[in-house]
C-alpha cells in the first residue's frame, strides 16, 4: 500500500511538472490538427461563460496553487483576493518619477505605461515603430516621451542610450517588458539569429536588456528607491534540461519549438536574482519578475508556430477569458510602484497574477548558472 501511495505520489508530482508553463500549448505544436482542433473546443467550452457561473472554477485556485497555470486566466483563481487592485494603485502618486518601459506602444507595455502617467511618472516609451510609439504616446493622459528602440539590436540599445540619458538625471523605474514570442527558423532548419548573430528571441527578449540595465545602470542608482521590473513568462518553467545556454553554440544551436520563449524568460528571471544578490540585501534597488499571466494582447495572432484556425480561435475568445491587457499589468504595477515594496523587502521574487508570488523554476536558484548566463551576456554585449 505504501509502495502504491508513493507511486501515485511521484505520478501526481510529474503531472505538475508537465501542466507548468505553455503545457497546454505544447500539446497543440506536438499533436496533430485534429487533436489540436478537439483541443481547442475542448478548452473554449472549458473556459466559457458557463461552467465559471456555476461556481466550477472556485476549486482551481486550491488544486493550481504552486503550479506554473496558477493565475493564468481570471477563472483560476476564482474567489481569491487580489495581492493589489486598481483601487490601490488609484491612491499612488508618482509626480517627480521617472519610468522607462520597452515594448511600450502595445500590450502589457502600453498598458504600464498608460498608468505610470495617469498616477503622475514621466513615462519613456521605448519602441521599434517609430510611427506607432508616438500613436500610442499621443492616447495617454498624463507626460509620455516616444523614443525608439529595437532590443533585438545592440546598436539600437546603444543609440538609444546616447539619447535618453542625458533627458534625466534619476530613473525610478525601469521596466523591461520588450519581448517577441516565437523564434524563426533559417531555411535550413536553424535558429534565426539578430543583426548581432544572437538567437533572435534570446537577443529581443533578454540580451538587448541586459544592455539597456548596464547603460542606465548609473541613473537607476540615483534614484532613492529603484525599481526593476522584467516581464517575464510562466513559460520559464518549460527551458531546455540545461537552462539557459552560456555559450553562443549552445544558444544558436539548439532546437526550435517554444524552448527559446522558455529560455528567454527563464533568463530573465535568474538575472533579477543574479542582480538582486549583487546589489545586497540593503540595496535601495528592487529587482523582480512577473507573468502578466495569458493577457488579450497582441502576441497570439503573431504567434506563426500556432496554426491559423487556433490563431483565430483564440482571437475570438480571448476578451471573453483572458485578462485584459490592463489586469495584465497590474502585478508589474505592484512591482514597480508599491510602496510596501521596501518595507517588505520584495526583491528578487517572481509573481503571477494577481500579485501573488510563485515558486520560479528550479533552475532559478542554481546560483552558479546564475552568475554564468551574467557573464555569458556581458561577452554579447561588448
């Protein structure tokens, strides 16, 4: 019986490690198109109006709780209190602030963005389309400058820097949000690379910040009270076996698939940690990571690894099940403007919606890889 009971134990523990992050999205890359398509109806009626009315959901929270779906659309966690609400950011004020956020004129970004100013911040919007960073600055009430800035080139993050330092003397918050979700493939197979030969999602989501941070590093330690905040993914649990590449064979030689979304946002959670263990406890820069959880931006409809009838499905659907892009932000909100912050010493953590922290992948606390993908990007970037 013992023997039974703990067979049914380890049986239970690998299931929760296969639900992780994107492990309903793996099933559809790896199933064929009538699985997929079974799939997807199965989750649409799964997630619909009906099922959440009659109080199913209200289970979720208890069996995901420690799992990597835990907060990933509002129906998980049904009748748990929210760790912040729009009512506490209300009675924020940021007059005086400065945040810096990339990938700022959509999405999670925009969203950011359009609060930071509403509560008073200086908001730079750092992003690739020139055209569309000034429309989107031009929707926000409240002080916005549009620059531009592609992260996936480290001369874009250079001339960037030469441009946005000298308009401040102090940056408060630093949001590093940019990010594109799958890879692309050369004719021959491999990986797709940047204009500086970097995996093209490792350059775009991780490298280009880690730049950015070293640029402006100086300004973020004039400020009394620095907040760091990295858009990250529940897709960091689902990384290859080894975590983060530290090599540049590793990382332009490995598959395709979602492993490099995962790496990406895997790395950027070991780098709060990394970063937050150099600066020290008493440090007055706080440095965490977040997942928006599955927010109704644009990223599904770019997706081009989902098929287009799943791309369309999802588009149909995700007003209906999904955060919105603003509840999306919110817990990178808390981050970065929670006075609480520094009384509660929230450094180096990682959360999922709504402000509730996790339990990042076991790989985030392997202090040596730490300090080797530090130093694998610092060789990138020079």
């Amino acid at each position: 019986r013992t023997s039974n009971k703990q067979a049914t134990s380890n049986k239970q523990a690998s299931l929760r490690e296969e639900i992780g992050t994107m492990g309903a999205l793996g099933t559809i890359f790896t199933c064929g198109t009538a699985a997929a398509l079974v799939f997807s109806v199965a989750i649409g009626l799964f997630l619909s109006g009906v099922p959440r009315q009659l109080g199913f959901f209200t289970i979720m929270p208890g069996l995901l709780e420690g799992h990597g779906l835990y907060g990933l659309v509002p129906a998980f966690i049904d009748g748990v209190p929210w760790g912040y609400t729009f009512d506490d950011l209300s009675k924020v004020r940021l007059d005086g602030q400065n945040a810096l956020v990339t990938g700022a004129n959509a999405g999670i970004g925009f969203s950011l963005s359009r609060h930071l100013a509403k509560q008073g911040a200086t908001v730079y919007m750092a992003c690739r389309n020139v055209p569309k960073c000034a429309a989107a600055s031009a929707k926000i009430e409240g002080h916005t400058v549009p620059l531009t800035m592609d992260t996936s080139s480290l001369a874009s993050v250079r001339a960037f820097a030469e441009d946005f330092l000298p308009r401040v003397d102090t940056l408060d918050m630093l949001y590093l949000n940019a990010g594109t979700g799958a890879p692309y493939l050369n004719e021959d197979g491999s990986l797709g690379t940047s204009v500086d030969g970097i995996e093209h999602v490792f350059a775009t989501n991780y490298v280009g910040h880690h730049l950015l941070y070293q640029l402006v590093a100086a300004k973020v330690a004039e400020s009394p009270v620095a907040r760091i905040v990295l858009t990250s993914s529940l897709s960091h649990y689902h990384s290859y076996p080894y975590g983060v590449a530290t090599s540049i064979e590793q990382l332009n030689g490995a598959s395709g698939g979602m492993k490099p979304y995962g790496q990406s946002k895997l790395a950027q959670v070991l780098w709060a940690q990394e970063l937050t263990r150099q600066l020290g406890d008493d440090a007055t820069i706080f440095v965490n990571s977040f997942h928006p959880g599955a927010a109704a931006s644009e990223i599904w409809s770019k997706n081009h690894l989902l098929p287009i009838f799943i791309r369309d499905f999802i588009e149909s659907v995700k007003d209906d099940v999904m955060w919105s892009c603003d509840e999306g932000a919110l817990t990178g909100l808390y981050l970065g403007v929670h006075v609480g912050l520094v009384d509660t010493n929230v450094r180096g953590k990682y959360f999922h919606p709504q402000s509730h922290a996790m339990v990042p992948a076991k790989a985030t606390f392997d202090e040596e890889l730490q300090k080797r993908v530090w130093e694998f990007s610092d060789q990138l970037t020079k």
